[in-house]
C-alpha cells in the first residue's frame, strides 16, 4: 500500500491566512529607537504605519536600509512621487483604465517615505506577472523609481523590492510545509499549526526587513492577526461564560491600532444590524408588519418595500409548494414505471411554478426535506 504523502500547510493560506495574517500586536507599541547607529542611509517612515515602531532590542538580521522612526514633520510634505498613472496603453492590458496603487515617493531630504503606499505600489506590478515576463514588470517598477525620485530615494525603493521579493519567495516556501495526516482533522491541531504558521511568517519577516520596514508592510495585518488568533482561543476556552469572553473578546479590541478598531467596530454594528433585520423578517406576522419594523429600524423605504414584496414573494410560493409536495405524494402512489413517473415531476413542477426561479425554490425545497 502505498503511504499518503502529509498534505501542505498550504490551506493554511488559501482559506484563513488572507483573513488573519501572522504577527504580534506589539511590534506596534514598542518604544521607537531614538538614534541611528549604522552608517547606511535612512529612510523617512511616516504616520500610517498604524503604530509606533518596533523596539532595536528586537533582532532583525535583514540588510535592509534604516528608516526614520518620526513622521514627516507638517512642514517636510512629500517632495516627489511616482505618478498617479500609466497612461492609456500601460505595459499589461489587465491594467488600462486603473490608477496605481500605492506610490513610491520621497521626502524634501531625498530619501525614500516607506508605508503601506509602498507595498501596495511593488504589488499592483506584480501582479501583472503572468501576463507578462517578470522582469518586465520589474522594469517598469524600476523606470518609475528612477524618473520619478531623487537617486538615493529609487536606489532606496529598488533595494526594498529586492528584499520584498525574497519575502515572497520564501513564504511560498512556507505554506509547502507539511501537516499531520492524521491529525488534521483534529480542531486543537488545526490552531496549533495556525499559530506557528502566523509564528513563522512573522519571523521570516523579520528576518528579511528592518523593523522599520516590516512595521510599516505589515504592521496592521499582524496586529488584526493577533487580534483574531486571541478571539479564535478565547472562543474554545470553556472555563469562561459568555460574558466573560465578550468582555475578554471587546479588551482585545480595544488593543487594536485606531484604524482596525474603528472599522471592527463598524464590522460589529453591521452585523448586529444585519441580525437584527433577519429576526424582524423571521418573526413578523405578515410582510407588511416586517417592512414597516424595518422601517423603524432605520431601513430606507426603498429597501424596506422590496423585502415586504420578496415576503410577499415568498408567501405565495410557500402556499404553491404544499399543493405542490401534496401532488408529488399522491403521484408516488400510482404506480407509475420510474421513466413515466420523472416525466410527471416534470410536469407538476412546471405546472405549479411557471416561473423558472420559482421552479428553483423548489428543487431546493426538495432536496433539503426529502421531498418525493
């Protein structure tokens, strides 16, 4: 027999890594060195990191050049940038008629602003790699880095892409790595390998960035990451009640960098809203006493009125799919042969919901209760 090869951890990424990404809230909070002490050339790190910058008592072994832990000051704007667009026949057809996300740009010292902006720029490039060769998407990154900022600043941006796509190599590398076959069905394995897989992505980045940069690429992922490996535990503790994990649940939000808080908490008012509205829908005792609560609720009159005419909708099919399921009940007594007896579903079916959503609903409807 021959032996199951141990699957990779690559399902890590595909369903929950885009969601979580690794890392550790407190690369955000750390105090920020107040002083360089090499000689390579710094490189401005503005406000939007999301955070403070991660202490220099935490190793990073990356070549990467240093950057300036302040934020620009209000009179050092941005000096240069990349341009807004490619134009209309840019390099890649997946790309006419798109802005550039992201910018490289510069500060009036000349040295390249490093932020989330940056990455964002070398991904919307990459991204074209497949329609074309890699290095003419590196090119162009490069063309723009060039024209566009002072020397120090592109030489800066080009040395950064190197390491980002060191990066990107070996987190591929990563995901390859093999899980338990026997254990992977197993839900206390399955958190274990996500923690180490977040544990491990922090760490190779580490490894290939200064704090700095890695604070400023990735700061915000982690810190939501954390964020969401802390719910995900304190969802299967069982020494706590309900209450007590909402409360331990809202601490940890609260953790957040404000830009993660305030869209969370945005998250957790939709969905309350949104359950809200599914129970008034559920409960109500007509379709009519649903649009007028949903009214009430704060529910556009346009929207409301078109949730009354679906229940309305919905009603009449209900009514239709009884007399419907009452018909297929008595056709299973007749004794028809199975070739005549599918024709004649057909035909109630059709009889029934002359409408082909309808005849939908009700195919479902069947196959979800077993219906003859």
């Amino acid at each position: 027999m021959t032996q199951r090869a141990p699957r990779p951890r690559r399902w890590l990424a595909a369903c929950v890594l885009p969601a979580l990404v690794a890392g550790s809230a407190w690369w955000l909070y750390q105090p920020a060195p107040t002083a360089h002490t090499d000689a390579r050339p710094a490189l401005a790190s503005p406000a939007s990191t999301g955070g403070r910058a991660p202490s220099p008592s935490t190793p990073a072994t990356s070549t990467a050049p240093a950057l300036a832990l302040d934020p620009p000051a209000p009179d050092d704007p941005v000096a240069a940038r990349t341009p807004v667009s490619l134009g209309p026949e840019p390099f890649a057809g997946s790309l006419a008629g798109t802005d550039i996300d992201g910018a490289l740009k510069a500060n009036s010292t000349g040295e390249l602003i490093v932020d989330l902006q940056t990455r964002d720029f070398f991904d919307y490039f990459l991204s074209a790699v497949g329609e074309v060769a890699p290095e003419q998407a590196l090119d162009q990154i490069r063309t723009l880095a060039t024209t566009s900022l002072p020397p120090a600043a592109a030489e800066q941006a080009m040395t950064l892409l190197d390491q980002y796509l060191a990066y990107k190599q070996q987190a591929l590398a990563l995901e390859s790595a093999p899980l338990d076959p026997a254990r992977q069905g197993d839900p206390d394995y399955q958190q274990q390998m996500l923690r180490q897989a977040f544990t491990d992505l922090k760490r190779l980045r580490q490894s290939v960035f200064s704090p700095e940069a890695h604070a400023a690429f990735f700061g915000l992922e982690e810190a939501y990451g954390e964020y969401t490996l802390a719910t995900l535990d304190i969802a299967r503790r069982t020494d706590l009640s309900p209450s007590a994990k909402t409360a331990l649940v809202a601490w940890h939000r609260e953790q957040l960098p404000a830009p993660l808080r305030q869209t969370e908490q945005r998250l957790i008012e939709s969905n309350q809203s949104n359950q809200q509205r599914i129970e008034i829908m559920t409960t109500a005792s007509s379709p009519e006493q649903a649009g007028q609560q949903l009214r009430e609720l704060g529910m556009s009159v346009e929207a409301a009125t078109g949730v009354t005419d679906y229940l309305r909708e919905r009603e009449g099919f209900e009514r239709r799919y009884q007399e419907y399921r009452e018909a297929l009940t008595h056709l299973q007594t007749a004794g028809l042969a199975e070739a005549d007896l599918a024709a004649q579903r057909t035909r109630l079916l059709h009889q029934h919901f002359p409408d082909e959503q309808h005849q939908t609903w009700a195919r479902l409807e069947t196959l979800g209760s077993k219906a003859p």
